[in-house]
C-alpha cells in the first residue's frame, strides 16, 4: 500500500489530488495538510511511529513557510528514515529559480507541475 | 669765461645723465613690477591649468572640492581655504561655501549671479545680508565683503568666495578685476565639474533604483503569475479529476473540453504575459550550456503535458557545449519544441518531433521538425510578428515565437521556418558557440 502525504495550502488542489491518487494508485491512502506546520507535526508523528510516507507531495508557495523551507526542517529526521520515500515538488509556478532549486537539492526526487495528471501519477508509481 | 661756459656744460651733461639714470631705474622698476605681475600671472594661469586639469580627471568630489580650495588659496594668495560641503537644503539654503581662515561660516542665502555681494560679519556665525556693492563698502569696518561666485545643480549647492575690502587686510587681500574674471572661469568650470559629478551620482543612483525596481517587478509578475495560476490549476485538475473518474453524458463530456480549453488559454496568456514581463528587461547572461541535455529536459518536461502519444528524437552529439544564456535559449526551445506537440496533427500516426544538432564554423545549428499541422504561406510570413496567432487553434496571445525571434536576436543569432500546410514545420536556429557581447 503506497502512502501519499499532500501538503498544499489550496484545498481544492488537495483534494484533485487526492481523487486523482485515490482512484489511479490502487490501494493508495493519502494524508492531506493544508500547512506547513501541520505537516511537520505529522511527519515527526510518523518518525516517532516508525513509519514514513511512500510519497511527500509539497506545494512551493505556501503561506508562512515555502515547500522549499519545509525540505530544510525535513533534513533534521534520520536519513535512514528520509531513504524510505520520495520528496517531490509540486509548482504552479514558472519561475526557473524553482527548478534549478529543486534539482540542486539532494533530498527532493522531482519538481512537478501542477495539477497532477493521470499519467504522470503512474509513471510516479512504476518507477 | 671759458672754464665757467666747461664748467656749466659739464654740470648739465651730468644732470641729463642724472635723469636718465632715473629714468632707466624708473623703467628698471617699471620691469621689475611687469615682471613680477607677469609672474603672479604666470602662477595663477599655472595653478588654473592644473585646477582644470584636475576638473577634467574626473576626480571624487571630496578630492575635487580639496584641491578648489588649494587653488583658492594660491590665486588669493590666502593663509588657507576651505570648503565645506552639504547637499542643497529644502528651504534654498546650502551648507557649504568655499571660505578662508578667519572667515565667518554659515550658510548662505542662495545668489544667482557671478558679482552679488554678501555681507559677512567678521567672527560671527550670522546669517549674512545681501547689499549693493556700495552699501557694502559703506558698512566697512570690522566687516569685510565677500563676493562670490555660485555654481549650482540640481542638487548641489557651491560658492567660490573672494573679499573686498578699502584697506588691504592680511586675511582679505583685495579682489581686483583681474580676479574676478579668474572668478568666473573658476566658477564655470567648477559649475561644470560639480554638475558632471552630480550627474555621475544621479546615474548611478538611478541604475541602482532601476535594478531595484527590476527586481521588484520580477518579484511582482512572479507573484501575480503564481496567484492567478493557482487556482486556474485547481479548476483544470477539477475537470480532469471528473473527465478521469465520471461518466457524463454527451453533451457534459463536450462541456468539460470546452472548458479546459478556455483554461487552457488563459493560462498561456498569464504564462506569456510573465515570459513577457521577464525577457524584456533581463539581461544577457551566458554560461557554458549544454543544448543536447537542455533539449532532452524539455523532451522530459513535454512527455505528460499532452494527450495521446508524441515520439520524440534528438539527432547530433550526445553533448554540446556552447557559451550562450541558458534561461533564453531554454525558453526558445521550449517554445518551439511545445508548439511541434500543441499543433501535432491528430490524424498522424504517430505524431513525432526531431531535434537535430548541428555544429561548424562556430555555429551551432539546431533543427527542429515535426509531422503537424504545418503552417499556411499566409501565416508564414508572420509567426514571428508580435501578437501575430496563425490559427484559430493558436493559444496564447501571439507572443510565443515573437520572444523566440527576440531571444535569438539577443543572442546574436537568427531563426527561419520553412512549413507547408498538414506537412508539419521545421525551424532552424543558428547560434554562435559565443554570445557576442551586443551593444
């Protein structure tokens, strides 16, 4: 079973998101954050659980602290918790900086654009 | 009698010899005061020639105002000068004036000629009075005249003083006319000077403002590219979500197209309004870049931006590197590249876009082709004109190839397109392998 962590602060994109992984990852489940802060929460929940989401989805712009910064505070878990999962990007943005910032960084797998498409969720899934 | 008519001839002879003794020591003196005037001349035209020499070197302003004052003193023969300088103050008065030892200081009532008379008192920090000459010569006594000469900017305020007194006083040597012409050359070229200078400063602070506001404005379309696309993204991921998961009839399926199409445009409107805002105002900025990768990225980047399938084929070296501005040649590519996928023709089977890489004689070629749509002799013409859409299916605004016919240029290239209609197009971009710095 593949876990999914959504963390966006437009709700709306969230839930697409969620219908979208929902119905074409089978047997997929999906946490959903609408803050930054939230989100932490629920990961260092999940550290101390012992578990660690299969996929973290991040919005870059977000209020109070960008998905980019969020990355940051997420290098603090144990590394051999962060191998377990992907980190990937989701911009609505066009902004070059994004990419270039997203590939310089070790931990994150991908910078995608959004909404999520069909296709793309299943090349996510195969690889 | 004979020795008395000698005697009295003799006794003129020496007169006249005596007078012309004295006359020869009269224009004896009369050369030695030429020469000593012509000398004093001398060193004030020297001192002026290496004051305006100094002007025209284009020195700091602190620099520069230092070495006026030397030359004050040297011209005016004075003990010492200074200046004090300030920027011009909202009410019209000015913090700085040029001023010499036992000179009062204060800031001044601002005078537009050359020849205006200012009253100082002598040892006070008073603010001084204007007066006619004549009152001034009236008031003489403890006082002393000060006769100025004003440059003046925009923002910069200066005075070159000079005194005029009856009695030769040793802090106030007498201004004769001499001078004041002095003065005025004096005056001019540090008028000149100052509004050289403040120039320099204006030009500097207002490319420093500019890039300010550069940045802001990148800032701002940023933002507002972001804002108006994050919810555009939601309704397009809606609509897929429903066209993905629900079983509509007919009539909503053929809605739900429309719609996405209608977002779909807007979208590329916002996205070209950024390219827009971005690519007018950024400089050229080259680096070593590899085209063969940077084409493979977009190949990557377009391979889920479409329905049904599109193959895609890079020909020519694995790796090439060229000196060009990434961001630029990134966005032509792009752009051309994403056009070969819009307008692919959907009765081919299969859709495809080649990518050939070509380099010689300093040129980089590439080539990019494809099986679509092609485009009318009509339209032909005109694909790189601004705001020009071909189609009725173009989306955007027009600005697309536009830019790309822009970047190019900055890049010190060209771009061609050869295409017939429903025989796909082929667009040609020659680079050189070094941006060449354009003026």
């Amino acid at each position: 079973m593949k876990q999914f962590l959504l963390v966006d602060d437009d709700a709306v994109m969230n839930l697409v998101h969620r219908e979208m992984i929902q119905n074409f990852v089978p047997g997929s489940s999906v946490h959903m954050c609408e803050s930054c802060h939230e989100a932490l929460a629920y990961l260092q929940a999940k550290v101390d659980a012992g578990t660690w989401p299969d996929f973290i989805l991040l919005d870059i712009n977000m209020p109070e602290m960008n998905g980019f910064q969020v990355v940051e505070r997420m290098e603090a878990f144990p590394s051999e918790v962060l191998r377990k999962g992907q980190v990937l990007m989701l911009s609505s943005s066009l902004h070059p900086d994004d990419k270039a910032r997203a590939e310089a960084s070790p931990l994150i797998a991908q910078i995608l654009s959004k909404p999520l498409t069909r296709a793309r969720l299943n090349a996510l899934v195969q690889d | 009698m004979p020795e008395q008519t000698a005697y009295k001839e003799l006794l003129r002879d020496y007169r006249q010899l005596q007078l012309r003794v004295t006359q020869f020591s009269r224009v004896e003196q009369q050369l030695i005061d030429t020469k000593d005037r012509l000398d004093q001349e001398l060193l004030i035209y020297k001192r002026m020639s290496e004051f305006s020499a100094l002007a025209l070197s284009g020195t700091d302003l602190q620099g520069f105002l230092d070495t006026v004052a030397e030359s004050v003193v040297g011209i005016f023969e004075l003990e010492s000068a200074f200046i004090l300088a300030g920027p011009k103050q909202e009410d019209g008065q000015v913090d700085w004036l040029v001023g010499c030892e036992g000179m009062a200081v204060g800031p001044a009532t601002l005078q537009e000629t050359l020849s205006d008379l200012v009253l100082i008192d002598r040892g006070t920090l008073e603010e001084p009075v204007d007066l006619t000459p004549q009152e001034g010569l009236a008031v003489l006594g403890t006082q002393a005249l000060m006769l100025h000469a004003h440059a003046s900017t925009d923002r910069l305020e200066m005075w070159l003083c000079g005194f005029i007194s009856k009695q030769s006083l040793p802090l106030y040597p007498k201004v004769e006319s001499r001078h004041q012409t002095i003065f005025s050359v004096f005056a001019h070229q540090v008028r000149t000077h100052v509004a050289n200078l403040a120039q320099a400063e204006e030009l500097s602070r207002k490319n420093a403002e500019l890039q300010k506001s550069n940045a802001e404005l990148d800032q701002f379309a940023y933002s507002v590219s972001h804002d108006l696309r994050s919810p555009l993204l939601a309704i397009k991921g809606m609509i897929h979500l429903i066209q993905e998961t629900e079983q509509t009839s007919v009539k909503v399926t053929k809605y739900l197209q429309l719609a996405d199409g209608s977002i779909e445009r807007l979208d590329k409107n916002i996205q070209e309004i950024l390219e827009y805002s971005r690519s007018t105002r950024r400089e050229v900025q080259c680096e070593p870049t590899d085209v063969a990768s940077m084409v493979t990225d977009i190949f990557e980047d377009l391979q889920f931006s479409h329905e049904g399938e599109v193959q895609f084929s890079l020909t020519g070296p694995a790796s090439l590197e060229v000196h060009t501005d990434p961001l630029r040649l990134s966005t032509v590519l792009k752009n051309v590249i994403g056009n070969a996928v819009k307008y692919r023709d959907p009765a081919a089977e299969p859709s495809w876009v080649k990518v050939d890489l070509r380099s010689d004689d300093g040129q980089l070629h590439i080539q990019v082709s494809d099986n679509g749509m092609g485009i009318s002799s009509v339209a032909l013409d005109h694909v790189f004109d601004m705001f020009y859409r071909g189609t009725t299916k173009s989306l955007g605004m027009g600005l697309g190839l536009y830019f790309c016919a822009n970047a190019v240029e900055k890049l010190g290239g060209a771009i061609g397109v050869e295409s017939e209609e429903g025989k796909g197009a082929t667009f040609t971009i020659h680079l050189p392998h070094a941006t060449p710095l354009l003026p």
